[in-house]
C-alpha cells in the first residue's frame, strides 16, 4: 500500500513540473509572440520577469502590462499491439500582470503575478493506463517582487523573491486491469502548497543597437504537507481493511533552476531580432521522497536529465499604430526513456509563435499572440510501475500538441 501510495506521489511530482503535461512557456503577450525571448529585450513590464534588471531602461515611468490565455492541449495514445486508444483534450487559462515604477533615475521597482503551472490533464476514467493517472488539476500563482538598479547608461543588475502557492489533485487507479480492486482509485489532494525561490539577473548595453542580458532563477521545492489521501470505488472485500483508510502525506516537490543568456540587435530603426538560450537543471529529478503519516519514508527514482531551449524572435514596427512579432523555439525533453509516462506525455518540441500590437495612443496598446507547440510522435513507456512485487511497463505511440492564443494590454507615463 505504502508502495502504491509513493507512485502515486511521483506522478503527482511530473503533474507540478510540467503544467499538467505540458511545459508550455506563457509569460507576456509581446514576448510569447516573439518566441519567447525576452531576456535581453526591453518593451514593456514584461521584463519584470524575464530580466528584471532591464526594468531600469523602460522609457515611461510607470509601466503595467496584463494578458490572458486560452491553452487547448490535446495528446494521443496508441498502443497497436494491444489496440488501445486514447486520448486527452484540456484547457487552461494562464494569466500573467506586471508592473514597474522608476523610484529614482537609477532605481526602479517592479511586481509579476503569473501562472507558471496551471493546466490539467483529464484522461478516461478506468482507461489502460488508469493504474498510472486518471487526471490532474494544477494550479499554482507566483508572486515576484524586484528591484533593479541602474549602473550607468550601459549596465544594471536586478532581482528579487519568489513565492510560490497553489494545489493540487490527483486521481489514479489502484491496479491494472484483471485485479480485485481494478476500477478502486485514489484521489490525493494538496492544498496550501507554497514555496520560496528568487530571481536575479543583469544587462549590458555596449551599443546603442545591442543589449546582452543574463538570467537566473533558482530551484523552487513545492511543499505539500499534510495532504488527503482518499479511496474511493473499493469492492465490497476492501471496504473495511485498514490500508484504504483515508490517510496524509507530505512531499517535496522540486521544481529546477534555470538560467537564460541572450543577446537583441536593433538591426534597424523597425527591425529588432532577439535571441535567447535557456538550461534548465532538471537533473533535481533523481529522485522523489514521500512521507506518510505511519513515518514511512520512501524513495522513488525520477532521473531526468538536464534540458535546453534555444529561442528566435523578431519585432518589426510597421507604423506608429502596428508592431508586429514571430519567433519560433525548440524545447529538449527531460524525460529519459523508460521513464515516460501519461501525465506528462511530454518529449522534444517546436514552438511556432506570433503576435501584433495595436497602438490605440501614446499610453495604450492592446497586444495579441498565439502559440503552436507541436510535439515529435514519440513511443515510449514507464518502466517503474510495480504491482505484486513484479515491474510492469505501460507504453505506446504519444502524439501531443498545444495551441494558444493569447490577449493583453500595455499602459505607460
């Protein structure tokens, strides 16, 4: 039981690191459109997130830029040797809100609310691979607060906390298909889960046409503690035993580090082309500890590997009314094989992206975007499922993709 339980957490582990199966990067509407670049890029409060030291370049002196989402999601399953098929279709609706605010000429604070982790991933109820994930539902907020400090016309550091807080449920399957307790599932349901991390960066313009910036952000370890662990559908035989009686948990979830270079180039007085590189230290993954309330402790092998994201991006200010934007990213999966499981069908991806921006007058814009994110057909399985004492592989062909489209305003003084 204590078993079942820590395989269940591991799952719960993958839903949190990647947005409900899906690693989708949504954090402005001016730089979604522009692949994703951002760290070296200065067009809004945007860079709040992305650089934070860039905040001391903006132009006005109050910036706040709001945008939402729509993210569809929708993966295949095929198992052709056994003839299973599946599939799961899912809407999230990140959202992101920053602010800043020039305090002096060299001193500029700045505020980012944004939904890193926010989607879901609902499968059929008793499907094939139930005994791994029915569905998920994440939803997480971070709260950023930084300053940056201006040193100089050509260089500026910034930085600030992070916090984290959000929740989390889970349901799965207590056994394969054929057992005693085949349709018996299990919810896991984690409230109040908050987390500490931080965010530094600096920038660096040594022409008037270029900038180089560098970013940090450091691992995030989501707490669940004492979350409900609950039974339900049991055969009339399990009812009453002890191991199904509701119980809670506690667990660290690790979320990884991460660190962005890149560089922009104002090719021309309309022309702006950016470039962006981002590892990601998913190697945190080795393993996941769970510890119940009986004092048992255990420990369950992840081994993701490090990752990296390479990003383009392009403005080009065809008026004073349209600014227009595209770019396009390739994102590495960390998910090695033999580990690959359904509530994170996630492998190696490419981002197609694009945007507009309507000036309605000096203060206001109104900003449009849209991702694809199309993921390469893959097959592969989970290797670390255990029932009986035996391993029991669950694989076949996964075929994903997301699309989102997204809104948003920019206001300045």
């Amino acid at each position: 039981m204590r078993k079942l339980l820590s395989l269940t957490l591991l799952a719960l582990a993958g839903s949190t690191a990647f947005a409900g199966g899906y690693r989708v990067s949504i954090q402005g509407q001016k730089q979604l459109a522009m692949g994703h670049t951002g760290v070296a890029v200065v067009n809004s409060a945007e860079v709040a997130f992305f650089n934070p030291a860039g905040m001391a370049y903006l132009d006005n002196k109050f910036n706040v830029s709001v945008g939402g989402n729509a993210l569809f999601a929708e993966t295949k399953f095929q198992n052709s040797q056994y003839n299973w098929t599946a599939s799961t279709s899912n809407l999230g609706t990140p959202f992101s809100v920053y602010a800043t605010y020039r305090i002096t000429d060299w001193l500029t604070a700045g505020l980012a609310v944004y939904t890193p982790y926010g989607s879901s991933v609902e499968w059929d109820q008793n499907w094939e691979g139930a005994h791994l994930v029915n569905n998920i539902d994440l939803q997480a907020i971070f709260v950023q607060p930084t300053i940056s400090v201006r040193m100089g016309e050509h260089f500026s550091i910034g930085g600030g906390p992070i916090y984290a807080t959000g929740s989390v449920m889970f349901n799965r399957n207590l056994a394969t298909p054929g057992n005693l307790s085949e349709n018996a599932d299990v919810t896991l349901d984690g409230k109040g889960i908050t987390a500490w991390g931080y965010n530094v960066g600096m920038m660096f313009n040594p022409t008037e046409k270029v900038r180089l910036g560098l970013n940090y952000r450091s691992e995030i370890i989501m707490e669940a503690r004492d979350g409900d662990a609950t039974f339900g559908e049991l055969p009339v035989l399990l009812e009453n035993d002890p191991r199904f009686a509701p119980t809670t948990f506690n667990a660290d979830l690790p979320l990884p580090a991460e660190v962005t270079a890149g560089l922009s180039v104002q090719v021309s007085e309309k022309l702006l082309l950016a470039f962006d590189y981002n590892y990601a230290l998913w190697d945190v993954y080795e393993a996941l500890t769970v510890e119940f309330a009986s004092g048992t402790t255990s420990v369950n092998p992840r081994n993701y590997q490090n990752a990296s994201t390479y990003r383009l991006g392009a403005q080009y200010t065809a008026t004073e009314k349209f600014t227009f934007r595209a770019g396009w990213y390739f994102d590495e999966s960390p998910v090695q094989d033999g580990y690959f499981a359904p509530e994170t069908p996630r492998n190696d991806s490419m981002g197609f992206t694009g945007g507009l921006t309507y000036q309605v007058n000096k203060k206001l814009g109104i900003d449009f975007s849209f991702l694809y994110l199309h993921f390469d057909e893959v097959e592969n399985s989970y290797d670390f499922y255990q029932e009986n004492g035996n391993f029991l592989p669950f694989g076949g062909t996964y075929k994903s993709s997301v699309f989102s489209p997204g809104i948003g305003i920019t206001y300045g003084f």
